[in-house]
C-alpha cells in the first residue's frame, strides 16, 4: 500500500486532465501537496475541492521569477520539499516549414528551460535534507517523434536526456530523476484530433484504445513514493504499448 504521509511535493500544471488526476490521487494518499498553474479559476476549483492544498498562481514562462517561487514554495511546505513533479507544458504545432520562431522558441521556453530551471532550484533545497524526488511528465513522442510537432518533440525529448543527467550529478546526494512518458491520453489535448486520425492511432496500441488520466496518476504516485527508492535516470512508458524503449 502507497502511503505518502509526510511527503511535501509541488506539482506544476495542476488544473489540466493529468494534472487533476495526479492532485486527487496524491492526496487521497495523505500527501502535503503544493500545486501551480495560471488559471486561476481552476485553482480557486482545486483548492475548494481539496482544502488542505497550497495553491499559488505562477507562470513558468517567467523564469527570472522561478528562484523566488521555489523560496516562497520551500517556506510554505516548512523548509522541506520532498517531491517536484513537472507536469505543465504546452503545444503549438505546425509543420516544419510554417513553425515561426516563436512557436518554437514558446515551446522549447515552457517544456524543457522552465523545467530545468525549476529542478534546479528545487534540487539546491533538496542537498540541505539529501534527499528528493524529481519526476518529469515527458511524451511518446519525445522518443517517436510527430507530425507538426517538432518543437514539442524537441523539448520533451530534451527532458528525458537531461533528467538521466541530473540522475547521474545527483544520485550520491539520494536525489532521483525520472520521467513518466504518456501516451495518448483522453485529455482535452486528444479531443481536437477528429475521430479518423484517432482510430489511426489506436491501431497502433496493442491495448486498443487510449490512456486516461488516472493511468498517469497511478505511475506517479508509485515514482513519489518509497517504493521507487533505487530507481533513477529512468523513463517509465505509460502508452499502451505503442513504444518499447
């Protein structure tokens, strides 16, 4: 039985489908959870349903604002934060030869800078206690690859090389990294595809039909916990399996 009791964890992009899911099962696990986003309204939501959470608005992108934020966070969760799990990002797909610079560098900016710059002043908490958890909620296709999403492809491919990096700099000082890579998951990400693309994909799954949000909550309630103690540097596909790492 997991039980997190006692474990202080921040979550970013909190108020989407995957972020919903890993709020509700994290706490319903007894976890201490500080959560982030930038719609408000769907904070002031989370924080209704769930009392106990911290709730602090807070844009990624805004990296010159990310030290303080991880201050401010550490000073809410009592000088201790056990668990990060970067889970926001974003999309802005295009084909290749129509992507503009923004929509590369938004991309790139959201996905793979802020969650370096956020692990980073996380893990400097981290080596006053030597111990902590990082988990990065990457993609399939940071390993497949997609049509009109090179940017995105990009950066969480990036996510995954640089959290085996951290694992190695880190592990001496009992602080694992890891990723969970998602599928396709019934989130309102998936619900613009039209409906014959989506039977394209799923003749893809061998499960034959897409993840849910739950499917995520679960891997990452087991990554929090202790039962992931010796496992670092490691990509865990939760696709129903479409990729074999």
């Amino acid at each position: 039985m997991i039980n997190l009791k006692n474990k202080n964890i921040i979550l970013t992009g909190a108020t989407g489908g995957i972020g919903n899911s890993i709020v509700d099962t994290l706490i319903n696990l007894k976890a201490k959870l500080l959560v982030t986003g930038t719609n408000e309204k769907k904070l002031e939501e989370l924080k209704n349903k769930h009392q106990d959470i911290v709730v602090i608005k807070q844009d990624i992108s805004a990296h010159d604002e990310l030290e303080k934020f991880i201050d401010k966070c550490h000073t809410e969760l009592g000088e201790k934060i056990d668990i990060l799990i970067n889970n926001a990002g974003i999309t802005k797909d295009n084909l290749a030869i129509r992507m503009d610079k923004n929509e590369w560098d938004k991309v790139i900016s959201v996905n793979l800078t802020s969650t370096f710059l956020l692990s980073k002043y996380t893990i400097k908490k981290m080596l006053k206690k030597k111990y902590g958890k990082i988990i990065n909620i990457t993609s399939v296709v940071g390993h497949t690859g997609n049509l009109g999403q090179v940017n995105y492809s990009a950066s969480k491919g990036g996510v995954s090389s640089m959290s085996k990096s951290l694992s190695l700099e880190y592990a001496k000082k009992n602080i694992t990294v890891n990723c969970i890579a998602p599928g396709f998951i019934e989130t309102a990400m998936t619900e613009k595809i039209n409906e014959d693309y989506k039977n394209q994909l799923k003749l893809k799954i061998p499960l034959d039909r897409f993840g849910t949000p739950q499917d995520i909550a679960n891997c990452t309630a087991f990554l929090c916990s202790d039962l992931s103690d010796y496992i670092t540097g490691e990509t865990i596909h939760v696709n129903g399996g479409m990729y074999f790492s």
